[in-house]
C-alpha cells in the first residue's frame, strides 16, 4: 500500500489515505458528486472551529468521534464497502464501511487544521 495523502494531510492522525483514495476513484465512476462530498469544504472548517469555541480543550478522540458524525451523511456505505474491500480485501458491513472512510475525512479535517494553524494538537500523536 502506497503512502499517499491528500493535500493538506500530514499523515499524523490518519495513518493510511488509500481507502479514501480508492473511495473517490470509484465514486467518479458512479457520479462525480459522490466522490465531492467526500472532501473537504470550507463549511468544515468552520464546523471544526465552531466545535472547538464551545469547548477549549478537547481530547482527540472526541474530536475524532464528533467530526465522524458530522461527516457520515456525506459517506456513499456502498462505495465504502466497495473501496475498503479492494483496498485491504476484507468485507465491510455497510455502516462500518462509512463510518471507516468519515473517520478518515474526520482526521483529514484536523490534519489540514493543524497544518493551517487553526488548531494546536497537544501531546504525542504516534
């Protein structure tokens, strides 16, 4: 499996991009739109922000857990399944599969945050 990230991802949080990179090649084949939802937006960055104004300090896996359901309407379970199963030939359940790939878009989010500054992770990440 490849090493590749998304622009803005550093690779601390989310270990492995390729189910997500897999997820939008097979969501463009489907429809385009499928595959857009799965990135980030403006809006989430406000989101993450808007989360974080309410509470100062915030473990990361409540971050993590927080951000995932504000992700997961914008997760196809079906192109999930698909990606995660060509990606590490295992079966997904359709709702696993979903929240598999929101959780990766959820430390995307944080990634490319911390990257632009807007946020400050605390402690060791690995």
């Amino acid at each position: 499996m490849g090493r590749r990230k998304p622009l803005l991802a550093s690779g601390d949080i989310v270990g492995d991009y390729e189910p997500l990179f897999k997820y939008w090649e097979l969501a463009k084949s489907i429809d385009k739109s499928i595959a857009e939802n799965a990135t980030l937006k403006n809006e989430d960055f406000d989101y993450l922000l808007e989360v974080l104004s309410k509470r100062r300090i915030i473990s990361l896996i409540e971050l993590l857990n927080e951000l995932e359901e504000y992700m997961l309407g914008r997760v196809d379970a079906e192109v999930a399944a698909k990606a995660l199963k060509e990606v590490y030939n295992v079966e997904y359940g359709l709702e696993d599969a979903r929240r598999r790939i929101a959780r990766i878009l959820a430390g995307w989010l944080i990634e490319a945050s911390s990257i632009w500054g807007d946020i400050r992770l605390k402690g060791p990440l690995h």
